[in-house]
C-alpha cells in the first residue's frame, strides 16, 4: 500500500484497518499535570532569582550618602578657591548650598551644587528645627561639626562634617 493510498496513516509500513482510526496513547495526548508543575515551579524559581539580582531603583543608600559628601566637599572647595563663605543646607526633603555675595546668601544654581533632593525612602536625622546648615569659610574650615544620619530600609550610613572641613562617609 501506497502512503497516499486510503486507510493510510501516513507512516510508512503501517496503516490502519479502513474506517477505524489508530488509537493514541496518553503520552501522546499532552503534557501531564505533574509535567506542568515542574514546570511553573522552575518559572518562578526563575522569576524570584531575577527580582532578587535587580537593583533598587532608587539607588544604595550608601552611594546616596557618598553623593552627598562628595557635593558638600566640592562646596568647601570653592569656598577655598573662590575665597568666599559657601554653607550646605540639610532639610528632611533634600539639600542645596548657598554662597555669600555682596553681603546676602545666595542659591548657587550651577551643578554640583544645585539642590537635590533624597531619594524615596530616605529619611534623614535633624534636630526638632528640621534644618541644619554648616558653613565653610574661606580658609576651608566648617563653623560646626555636623552628624548626618540617613536611613532607608534596614540601610543606614551618617555623612560627618568635621571642624577642620573635612567630609567623611561611614557605613552603619
């Protein structure tokens, strides 16, 4: 018999009685229940590894402080180079530094040293007045020492501003 010929079933050497179709095994029906499981249970193994290695969006913590240390040295910097006072102000929702010319402080716009805000999340530890503000004067040296906390999530680093000006970042 032909492959073409009626009652085929279109494999070589074998075909089926005519007017009976061949019957089909379960394995050949489908995908078991138990094939399926395993299945789904290794997509979401893949899927929760996947969201674990992604970054928050928001950044570390850690390199949010070290920004924020990094802006305020650069504003000790020109205070030294430009030899005029220039202060960094803290509020809880972000940060900006002001110079002093003709005698008032005024916003500096250009970058670095526009204002920024903090990340979301971020929480900042200030005292009741919710705003500190330390000035570096033209020798370089700050009028206080301050003590930035900052948290997020369990993350929690303090950005410190000694009386000499120096700027320094520590990982709690």
């Amino acid at each position: 018999m032909r492959i073409s010929d009626p009652g085929s079933d279109g494999r070589r050497g074998r075909s089926a009685p005519a007017g009976r179709s061949r019957p089909t095994p379960w394995r050949d029906a489908g995908f078991t229940l138990l094939e399926l499981m395993v299945v789904i249970t290794l997509i979401g193994l893949a899927s929760t590894a996947a969201l674990l290695a992604m970054p928050d969006p928001r950044g570390r913590l850690i390199d949010e402080a070290e920004r924020f240390a990094a802006r305020t040295r650069a504003a000790r910097d020109q205070a030294i180079i430009g030899a005029a006072p220039v202060s960094v102000w803290v509020t809880s929702g972000g940060y900006g530094f002001d110079a002093r010319a003709a005698g008032a402080w005024v916003p500096v716009s250009e970058k670095p040293l526009r204002v920024e805000r903090w990340r979301d999340g971020t929480r900042v530890g200030l005292p009741p007045a919710g705003r500190e503000r330390v000035t570096f004067d033209p020798t370089g040296a700050a009028d206080k020492a301050l003590d930035l906390r900052l948290s997020r999530d369990r993350a929690a680093a303090a950005v410190l501003v000694a009386a000499d000006g120096r700027v320094s970042v520590e990982a709690n």
